[in-house]
C-alpha cells in the first residue's frame, strides 16, 4: 500500500493512458467495423491523454527522468556541481510556481465553457495543467531542499532516497 501511495502519480498517469488507448481502439474499431463513430471518445481520451501528460510529466520531474545535459556540470569540482545543480532546481521550483499560478488564472477564466459533446465544464480539462504544474512544484521544492542536503561529491541520482 505505501508503494502505491508513493507512486500515485505514475498510477494515475498509467490509468489515464490507458482509459485513452481504451477510448481510441473502440472508436477506431466501431469506426471502421460498424460505421459508427462515438460521439464522446474524443473528448474522454483528449481529457485523458492531457491528464496523463501533465501527470506524468511531474512524476517525471520527481523521479528525474527528464533529460539533462550534465556533461559540463559533471567536469566541475564537487562544491561548483553542488552550486549548479541548486541554481538549477531553484530556477526550476520558480517557472513550475509560475506557471502552477498561470494555470489557476486559466482555469478560472475558462469556467464558462463548456465541452461540445459532454457538455461538462472545460474545468475538467484545463485542470490537469493545475494538478501538473502543481505536483511539480511540489516535487520542485523537494528536489531543491535534497540538494541542499546532500553532499557536495554527491552526483545526482546517487544519494538514497529518503
């Protein structure tokens, strides 16, 4: 249960993905089958697709599974790395911030439209980017806070995860 707990945002990213994939063979199927196409299946797996970008975007971060190029930082002495990749984590926590806050004003300004076909607030959908960039920041912070902590000869990725 606690694995779960800690991974809940890889397993929430996995669901969606797959409610998406769900969605997009059936309709493909009754599409090419039976002439018919579902008139909701492109809403729930564009919802769900976004979802599991934003998502799994901020698990990413966490588990930091983005790319990076450490080829020069990695050549410097152990305390210049330390100052990079603080710098670094700090100039990430600010954009997530920023952008967490630009993903509420959107939000809020999109509540009067409503999905063509659901006929459910864009709410819906535009939240995902609140839930992504929220969750980033979070992780953001705690990636900061356990390079401040961690030894300067430390690379990243190497120390255990607390």
């Amino acid at each position: 249960m606690k694995k779960i707990l800690k991974n809940l945002d890889a397993y929430f990213a996995g669901f969606m993905f797959a409610i998406t994939l769900v969605v997009v063979v059936v309709n493909v199927f009754t599409r090419y089958f039976a002439n018919y196409i579902i008139p909701w299946g492109e809403e729930v797996a564009t919802t769900c697709f976004v979802y599991t970008t934003f998502v799994g975007a901020a698990w990413c971060l966490r588990t930091h599974q983005h790319v990076g190029v450490d080829l020069l930082v990695d050549k410097l002495p152990a305390g210049a790395r330390k100052v990079v990749h603080i710098l670094t984590d700090l100039i990430i926590l600010v954009t997530n911030g920023y952008i967490t806050w630009l993903s509420y004003q959107f939000v809020s300004s999109s509540s009067v439209k409503t999905m063509p076909i659901l006929k459910i607030s864009s709410v819906w959908l535009n939240s995902a980017l609140i839930l992504g960039f929220g969750l980033m920041t979070i992780y953001s912070l705690m990636n900061l806070v356990k390079t401040i902590r961690e030894p300067a000869d430390t690379k990243r990725g190497e120390a255990s995860e607390a």
